[in-house]
C-alpha cells in the first residue's frame, strides 16, 4: 500500500506522550505553542502519506489549542499551505485578521508562513479528528496576493470543487491500503490539481488556473458525476456534456489518449458494477435482469453481450462461479 507513517501515543509512557506530539507538530507541520487540558495522558493518533507534491495527515487528538507566533516563524523553513477539513469536532482559526469557527465537513486554509491561532475541540466523549493538507508555496497555481484572501476562509464541502476534494482526500488518508506505493505520484498531482480549482473556485479565480489544472478538475468532476449516475438509463456522453455546459466534442478531449472514450467509460463502470453485484450474496435472489437494469441495462439481450464480451462468460456463469 503507500508508503505512510502511523504514530499512536498510547505506545508511549502517559507522562511522554504531550511532548512527543509537540514535537512531532514542529517537525511534521510548524513549530507552535500547543496547550491542552489532556497533558497527564495526552492520547493522540497520527497518520502521513507522502504524495509528492502534497502532503496528507489524517489525525485524532483531544482538544487543543495551537498558536504560531511571529518569533516561531523561521525563514529557513519550507513555506506550506495548509488545508485542514475537520471530520469530527469543532475546530476554529484565526490569520491576518480573519477567523473561522468551523464544523466537521469544511475546508479552512491556512499559510504556515504567517502567525496564526487555533483550537480544536471535541464533542462528545471522543477525540477530535482532522484531515490536513500541505502544499509547498512553490507547487499551489495561484498568485499568493489571491490566496491571501482565502485564509481563514470557510470552504463548504457539499457543492462545487469541494465535493470532490473531500471525497479524494478522505479515501486516501483513511484507506492507504487501497493503493500501490507506485501510485503516489498520480494521487498527489490530482489532490493539488483539485485543491487549485477548489480555491479558485471560492475565489472566483478560475481563470488564473493553468490550462492543465482546469483540464484534470474537469475530468475528476466528469468522473464523479458518471459514477453518480450510472444507474441512470439517459446517462449519456451528451448528457454528461450538458450537465457540465461543454460540447460534446470538448467532453471527448478531456480523454483524449486514453483506451476508452466517454461512452465506452460509462458502459465499462456499469458493466464493473452489475459483476460486483451479481457476486453479492446478499444479492443473490434477485433476477440478473434486475440488477443488470439497475445499473442501466433494461435490455436483457444487449446486456448479456456486452457483459460476455467483457469479460469472457455469461452472466449467469459468473454469478454461478464462472
């Protein structure tokens, strides 16, 4: 799987588990004051996965507070962007004079570069959890006079660029297991590619995106909408063109180079689909008619050809262990 480093306090004495979280924050992240009222038995759990040009954290911790002063600042240290999406608790920021109070399900960036406060606090009776995403200055496609408008922002999750972003970033902190360590490169170039249109968006900056980036956001945003829809018959190349206000012959480009066009990406994802769910057991009384239209095959005869052509066997034999 990728290659990521995992650290869990609770392997450590209670007494030495705050200073060695202090000290992993100031190596992994930016040197900060951190204050909590867990010091005794600080219990904490953190995961990295090195993605190239970004970096991706998955951490657990109880409340805290963080405070990045001036005089921590260096200017010998790696200058990151950093965008955290609180999965539970309540989390807050303040930078340049703008705060945030936000819940779980909402992007805030922040620039290690410059002073900030933080604090993260738990509901309920467990830990705090948070995804975070650091960004080199150098890599992020965006003039930094705009990104200083983003800074502390409050950047929603269930519409526009952030749907994906969340999405992506959430599968890879949580399921390194699901990837080859050769993957790293291509998972990382489009987890920056999404992060730069999910800012632009909120800025209104779309433009001030290279054409590349625009190019590879489209294609996550086409991918996504086929998956949503594919149990639906009218999905079609002209449909999925619609729904994103492209022509037909622009939506092709997008995949330009690769095996499969846009018709033959829907039909092989439903194919995928009806095979995963004709192995289910808890499927198994169902009709393969059924689950073949389900996923946008009402023609009985139609499907059982292309699912042989696929795959080398009948549906029915497949179910059966073909």
């Amino acid at each position: 799987m990728l290659a990521n480093h995992v650290v869990d306090t609770t392997l450590l004495p209670p007494s030495d588990r705050f200073a060695f979280w202090h000290q992993l924050v100031a190596q992994e992240t930016a040197p900060a004051h951190i204050s909590s009222a867990h010091l005794d038995d600080f219990v904490a759990y953190a995961r990295a996965i090195d993605l190239g040009p970004v970096r991706l954290a998955a951490l657990r911790y109880p409340s805290l507070n963080s405070t990045r002063p001036a005089r921590l600042i260096r200017r010998t240290e790696a200058d990151l962007y950093q965008l955290a999406l609180p999965v539970c608790g309540r989390s807050a920021l303040s930078q340049d004079r703008r705060e945030a109070q936000m819940n779980a399900a909402e992007f805030t960036f922040l620039d290690t570069s410059r002073p900030h406060v933080a604090t993260h606090t738990t509901v309920g009776p467990g830990l705090a959890a948070t995804i975070t995403v650091q960004i080199a200055h150098r890599d992020l496609p965006l003039p930094p006079d705009r990104l200083r408008r983003v800074l502390a922002a409050r950047i929603p999750t269930d519409r526009g660029m952030g749907v994906l972003l969340a999405r992506y970033v959430r599968r890879i902190a949580t399921c390194p297991e699901q990837y080859d360590p050769g993957d790293a490169g291509l998972l990382g170039a489009v987890v920056l590619d999404l992060t730069a249109a999910t800012l632009a968006q909120h800025l209104d900056a779309e433009a001030a995106l290279p054409p590349e980036v625009r190019r590879q956001a489209l294609r996550e945003q086409v991918l996504a909408f086929v998956d949503r829809h594919l149990d639906d018959p009218a999905l079609t190349p002209q449909a999925v063109a619609d729904a994103h206000h492209v022509s037909p012959r622009t939506l092709q480009r997008l995949f330009a180079g690769e095996s499969t066009g846009v018709a033959a990406l829907i039909r092989s994802r439903r194919l995928e689909r009806c095979r995963r769910d004709l192995r289910d057991p808890l499927l198994a009384d169902e009709p393969v008619q059924t689950v073949a239209a389900r996923w946008g095959f009402p023609d009985k005869a139609h499907f059982s050809r292309a699912f042989r052509a696929a795959y080398g066997c009948s549906p029915r034999d497949w179910r059966a262990g073909g």
